[in-house]
C-alpha cells in the first residue's frame, strides 16, 4: 500500500470529512491525501478537527489506518482524561453545536504513547 503525504486545501467547495463523515465547508482548511493499494486507489479527505484528534489519541482500526470506524472504536474504549471526553463528545457531535455553529479546533496536549 502506498498514500501521499497530506495536502492541506482551503475548500472551495464542500466535501465529507472521511473520519467523522461531517460537511467540511467552503473556507475551511482540511487535509487531503491519496492511497493505491493494487488496482484500488482512494482519496481522504480529513476536517481540521479529527486531525488534531488523530494526531493526540491515534484511532486506528485493525488494519492501522483512520477511518470511521477506528473512531467510533475509539469510543469504545472510554476517556483516560477529561480532555479524550470533551474530543470524543466533538466527534459524535461532528464538531457542531446544535445550532449548528462548528466548534473550534481542540486545543489537545499530547498524551504518552501519542503520535508527535
């Protein structure tokens, strides 16, 4: 397998956060990458948001990679600290009040074990 180091875009237009399937809106900065494995071959796309949480709590899935799923595996396994608590309650929420105002960008310190 082979992925392309992150691109950071401003959007022009909208697209759908690949980890917390959220709208990233027109405007906002966001990561993008590329991956090819064999024959197949995939963009993702990620919110500012999900990548400060990747790079503090790293929730992979089984096959180490960010996803969906590995997120929502994240979960699973409960908060070590107040601060995992707050980023997992933005998560679920899709980083937006109810109104629908986006939340800011989590201000996280890096845990033991966390990527750098």
């Amino acid at each position: 397998m082979y992925s392309t180091e992150p691109e950071y875009r401003r959007a022009r237009k909208s697209h759908c956060c690949s980890t917390c399937l959220r709208k990233i809106d027109p405007g906002e900065t966001y990561s993008h990458s590329r991956g090819f494995d064999g024959g197949d071959a995939w963009t993702f796309k990620q919110c500012a948001h999900c990548e400060t949480v990747t790079k503090v709590y790293a929730p992979l899935d089984y096959d180490d990679v960010i996803s969906y799923d590995g997120f929502d595996g994240w979960l699973d396994d409960g908060a070590r600290d107040v601060e995992e608590l707050r980023a997992m309650a933005g998560w679920r929420m899709q980083w937006r009040t109810r109104g629908g105002t986006l939340l800011p960008v989590p201000a996280l310190r890096l845990v033991e074990g966390a990527k750098a």
